[in-house]
C-alpha cells in the first residue's frame, strides 16, 4: 500500500502517519511544498526513532507525482465524496491520498477523480478528523481487506504468557 500526503501543514501528524507507514510496511509519498522541514524535532518525536525505516518519496508537485506512478490507482480521501471508504475495494498496491489539514485535497484535482473519492462517515457538524487518525482507518480497512499481507497476526505478553 501507499499514502500519499498533499501538502502537509503539521509536522506531528506527518511524524504520526509515518510511523504508521513503518508499523505496516507502506510506502509515503510527499507531494510539496510541505508546511515544516522533515528535520524538525517534531516529525521526530511523532515518528519516534521509526522515521529512518521509513520509505518515503518527495515530489515538487502533484504532476510530478503522476509522471512518476502513471498506472497508479489512486484513492483520493475528502470529506466530500459520495461513496465512503468501507463501499471501495482496495488493491495491495492501491495509493490512498489525503490533502493538507486545512483545505483538502484540491477540488481541481477532486473532480478530475470522482470515482475514487472517498469519504469517512462523520456527523455533519463536523468539519473533518484529524489527518493521522483518517490516515489510520483508511489504510487499516485496506489492509484489512488485503488480509493484512505480511503483518504479524498475533502479539505477545512481555511477561507472561497467554493461556493455550
């Protein structure tokens, strides 16, 4: 799987989805101008000491982006699309974008793609979730659907042990 991060504003919920991207072995893609540096402490401290597993991508834009995946099947994550997330079926090497925290994904690029827009299920007085969080319930109900390929499928105690 991949994301794809439009602009980016917040350090921190950059740092947050990285260390998701890392927790289930996806690609991030960056599409500038990004709104920090990708050295400051606070995408550090959010993707603790993950960041350098990380495999992440730059682009100058989302044209460069597009030049370099042509085939890519992209779904595009707003709030307002028609059909939400759980109505997709998302493939193993699917990109999931989602636009900076203050605006979106640009509507220019939206309506170029209505077929794959998708949107999470919120109340309507709500303007929109956190990024990280959407981040996270979008990727997972497409792992999920992937039958979490290569992920580890059960945890261990630290200290005891669990019951046969």
């Amino acid at each position: 799987m991949h994301i794809i991060l439009h602009q980016p504003e917040i350090p921190a919920n950059t740092g947050n989805i990285g260390r998701t991207c890392v927790a289930t072995g996806t690609s991030l893609h960056l599409i500038e101008p990004l709104g920090f540096r990708l050295n400051e402490k606070e995408i550090k401290r959010a993707g603790m000491d993950y960041w350098e597993h990380l495999d992440v991508t730059r682009y100058m834009n989302f044209a460069e982006f597009q030049e370099k995946h042509p085939n890519a099947k992209i779904w595009m994550a707003t709030t307002k699309a028609k059909k939400s997330y759980t109505d997709v079926e998302f493939g193993e090497d699917d990109y999931i974008m989602f636009g900076k925290e203050s605006a979106g994904i640009p509507e220019e690029i939206l309506v170029e793609n209505e077929e794959n827009c998708i949107r999470i299920p919120m109340l309507p007085q709500i303007r929109s979730l956190n990024l990280s969080n959407s981040v996270a319930i979008v990727l997972y109900e497409a792992l999920r659907q992937n039958g979490f390929s290569q992920m580890q499928k059960a945890g261990e105690l630290h200290r005891l042990h669990w019951k046969e």
